[in-house]
C-alpha cells in the first residue's frame, strides 16, 4: 500500500450553495497579491477565553452537503463543529491526519482505504466510524430535485465503499478511475462529518440548522445576519489534550473588510479572513498580524466557448492581447496586487515560469479583430456579464474602454444581481459570452482537474481539448512532482494556445488578528484549525 507521510504536522517558522453560488461569492470579495507570511503564528495559547471572528459571508448553511466550503464562506465555521479527516499544509503542500489517522492507496491509485481514529465521537454521544464516514459520502450523490452538492465532483470519482468487517474503522474505497491524490479530493470536499443519527432525526433540514459533529466547539446560538456562537465541545476527541483552548467562539458577517479593521482596533474583533488586496496594507499599519496564503487561481476573464463568438479561438486571442493584468492591477488594485502569468501562482513548485499565457500585444489584438471584423466592415460585438460588485464593474469598465478602441468592436456590460447570476452564468449556459471569474487553488487537485476536464460539472467555460484531458489524467494518478509538473506543463501550454480564460491577478487569502490571536494554523485554501488555535497569556 502507498501511504502518505502522516507523522506530526510540520510547522515551520516561515517570514511573519449551489456551485455557482460559491464562486459568485468570490466575485464579489476577490483578492490578489502581497508578500508570502506564515500559515501559523507562533507561541503557545492559553487555557480559556473567548474568540471573534469575522467573515464576509454569513451562514450559507450548516449542512456539509448544501454549505459553502470557500474560506469567505462556510469552511472555517464547519471546521469548527465538524473538525476534518485530512487537511492540506500550505507550507508543504503535504495532506496531514487529523481525525483520520491514515489514508493510503494500492500500487493502481483505485482502491483507498480510510482509517478514522479510536474513539471520536459526535457531540449527540454516537460514534464517528468509518460507517458514518460512508453515509455522509452517500448524501453527496446526486439525487432527483437537488441542488448539487459541492462534493459532488468528489464523490463521482467513486465506485464504491465498504466498511471493513474486521476493523469498523476502516473504509475501503474503490474509485472509477486511478487516481493517487485521491485524498487531496477528501481534503477538500469530503472532510466534514455529521451525525448520521442526528441527520436520521432531523429530517431535510436537520443538521442545516441544528448542526452535531465531532469538531471541538457545539452550536450554542444563531439567527440569520446574526452573530453564530459556538462553545466549547466538553467531550471533544483530543479533550485529554486540553483542546481545544478557547471557552467560546463568535462568528460574525461584515461584508467590508475596512470596517472590520477598526473594530478589531479596538478589541471587538479579533481575527478576520480577506481575500482583497488592498487589505493587509492597513491591517499591519493598525497593529494587526497579517498571515497570507498565495494561491494558484486567481481573477479571470472566462469564456463562453460553446457560444459564439468566443467558440472562435481568434476571438478569444483578441480581447486577451487587447488588454493588460498589469494595468488592472495598477488601476483597480493600486498597485498593490500580483499580475499572473497564467493560472499557477508564480511560486508554485508544480509550475512552469518559462511559460506566460499571451496578453497586452495591441499589435496582435487589431490583426486578429481586423480580421474578426473584415478591417471594420462587419461589427463584432459581445456581452461581458459580471456582479454588482464596485470592484467588478470598475475592472469591465476598464476592459470596455480598452476593447472600444478597435475599429467595429464592441463589448457590453451586462450587471446581475447575485440570483440571477448564479442561474444564467454557469457550465451548459447559452445565456452568457464572457464573464468575471474568481478562484483560490491550493494544489491543482482536485480543482484545476474539475475546472478544465471536459466532462466535469464544474467546467464552467465548456472547454474541452483531449490534450488537456490526457495531462489532467496523468497528473491524477501520480504523487511524483515531477510527473505532476511535467503533466500541468503541458496543460499551461494548451491553455496559452486556446485561452478559454484569462488570468489577470494571481490570488491571496489573508488571515488578519490581533496580536493577543495565537496557534493559528490556516489549512487549504485558508480554512481555520480550531483545535490550536487561542490567546496569548498575558
């Protein structure tokens, strides 16, 4: 069996919904650049006190199969009444344990097997086994009348699961196809445990709003647009450890960070996540401790390429070469964000910097429009569609008056409110040509594979090339970085050649506290570990 290196999590002292739904959050809170931090502050917390945290999002839902898992929306706040099975480092890029203890594979990459720690239970008394780990996958699946579960691509990689007769434990998992960072897929989608008996109980919205899991802090109180308090789990799993530290924890949603800061100024606030730019700069100058992540992802011009005209690769080129990440960056941004090269952050080890996708060439963008146009005799134009979001309106702004300087060209905007949005923009849509786009990828499995393969739910662009397909393929079923490189290499290239999107700002996710705030461990894409984290003595 091939297993992953799950020995004490390394820590290193580094320089100080629907679908749509999920990405239209990161449309209205996009972020970018800065300068690389920890993903843990040092210094050991104390015993009791109480915690508040500030998100942009309010409570999509308590439930893991209808809840947002982004680190604006839901994630942290599961994490602390469900706590993980696994968790992603940011620091190495390594899958850790958490209450799984192990999860390896065969020599083929189909068959798993999950081992849930000795004695964890829910908050209700029930047991967390590996048969409470099956029934969550299953309510994952697709059924007839439902929205579609976040897990959704996660759980389509499985063929089956059983439990170990010898060993309740013990999950076995057969996938439908090879796949070696299969637990980079349970990181992301699959870690988050309720209470089958609780679920059994409450019936279709049970655990939505009355959550039981076996994280290390319980629902106290909550009412929508109203602060979410949790407390501490007495029976927690690691109890005998003294953890988690905290006695109480608050989560509250503001939707602008600039207010959020003065708060935490004064002590009502002690920990935020931001996923803007322009944040960290007057989060330091007010005293605050400010920890970053930088993500591949990033902000985007996607393409429609199952309509027209940007089914026509040269239609894509052209708005591509017509405009600049560095003049948005500077306009928009002030500056203070990363302009991308591509969909890779420039530091990611499984990227190839020799490779930059095509940009800011006037000279190309009026050969290929000429030709698009006839030199100006035939009128082409094309909808970019994006949110109520200032930020968003001021970047297509820009993009319109640059793309208005080409002779017969037009491009028109298009402003939605978040509903309509999330039902005209998605996969399969003929409703929409082009439009704003946001992501934060910490490894590219599973999230580049369920952006780009052609027949996956979440592509949203519709693109489809085999080449690509055959590259995400084989960097699914190795865990070599080499292979992997070797494998998103030549998925940059083919991107570069047809830009079914554009990459204009490489993404960041933020973390800003109080310096009292210690034992912050971020996870994934920026997720919060609630079983570390507390207060400074003193």
């Amino acid at each position: 069996m091939m297993r992953r290196s799950f020995g004490p999590a390394r820590r290193p002292a580094l320089r100080p919904v629907p679908l749509a739904m999920l990405c239209v959050l990161g449309l209205l809170l996009s972020a970018c650049g800065g300068t690389q931090a920890p993903s843990r502050t040092p210094g050991t917390p104390r015993q009791g006190g109480e915690l508040t945290m500030s998100l942009p999002v309010d409570v999509i839902s308590f439930d893991p199969q209808n809840a947002g898992y982004d680190n604006v929306t839901d994630g942290s706040r599961l994490a602390a009444l469900y706590d993980v099975l696994l968790w992603t480092d940011p620091a190495t890029g390594s899958v850790q344990p958490q209450m799984a203890d192990e999860m390896s594979h065969d020599e083929t990459g189909l068959n798993w097997t999950l081992r849930i720690h000795p004695g964890i239970r829910f908050s209700d008394g029930t047991l967390l086994d590996a048969a409470a780990v099956q029934f969550n996958w299953d309510r994952h699946r697709p059924r007839p009348g439902s929205a579609p579960s976040p897990a959704a691509t996660a759980v389509a990689q499985i063929e089956s699961t059983a439990v170990d007769p010898a060993d309740p434990l013990a999950l076995t998992i057969k996938l439908i196809g090879p796949n070696a960072n299969f637990d980079r897929s349970v990181a992301k989608y699959l870690n988050y445990i309720a209470s089958p008996a609780a679920i059994r109980a409450g019936g279709a919205d049970g655990v939505r709003t009355k959550p039981v899991g076996a994280g290390p802090y319980v629902l106290e109180s909550y009412a929508k647009g109203q602060p979410l308090v949790l407390k501490r789990n007495e029976n927690y799993w690691q109890a005998n450890k003294g953890l988690p530290h905290l006695d109480k924890l608050t989560f509250v949603p503001h939707t602008d960070v600039t207010q959020v800061i003065p708060l935490m100024k004064k002590g009502d606030i002690d920990l935020t996540l931001t996923v803007y730019a322009g944040d960290p700069e007057p989060a330091q100058a007010a005293g605050l401790t400010v920890n970053r992540l930088h993500l591949n992802g990033g902000g985007t011009l996607q393409f429609n390429t199952k309509v027209a005209p940007f089914n026509n690769r040269d239609a894509r080129l052209a708005v591509v070469y017509a405009l600049s990440g560095a003049e948005i960056n500077n306009q928009v941004y002030g500056g203070r964000g990363t302009q991308a090269r591509g969909i890779f952050n420039a530091t990611s080890p499984l990227a190839n910097n020799q490779l930059s996708a095509p940009e800011n060439d006037k000279q190309k963008a009026a050969a290929l429009f000429d030709k698009l146009t006839a030199n100006g005799t035939r009128p082409f134009a094309f909808t970019y569609t994006t949110t109520e979001s200032s930020l968003n309106q001021q970047i297509a702004q820009l993009m319109q008056s640059r793309i208005a300087a080409y002779r017969g060209v037009t491009m028109n905007i298009r402003v939605l409110a978040i509903p309509d949005y999330v039902a005209q923009v998605r996969g399969g849509q003929t409703g929409w040509q082009s439009t704003v786009g946001q992501s934060w990828i910490d490894d590219p499995e599973p999230a580049l594979f369920d952006m780009l393969y052609s027949q996956s739910a979440r592509n949203v662009t519709g693109f489809s090339d085999p080449e690509v397909d055959n590259a995400l393929l084989t960097a699914r079923r190795t865990s070599d970085p080499a292979g992997r490189r070797d494998a998103y290499t030549r998925v940059q290239t083919v991107l570069n050649r047809e830009m079914p999107f554009w990459t204009y700002q490489e993404s960041v996710a933020a973390a800003l506290s109080r310096p009292e705030v210690t034992g912050l461990q971020l996870f994934n894409d920026g997720l919060i570990l609630w079983d570390r984290i507390g207060l400074r003595d003193g």
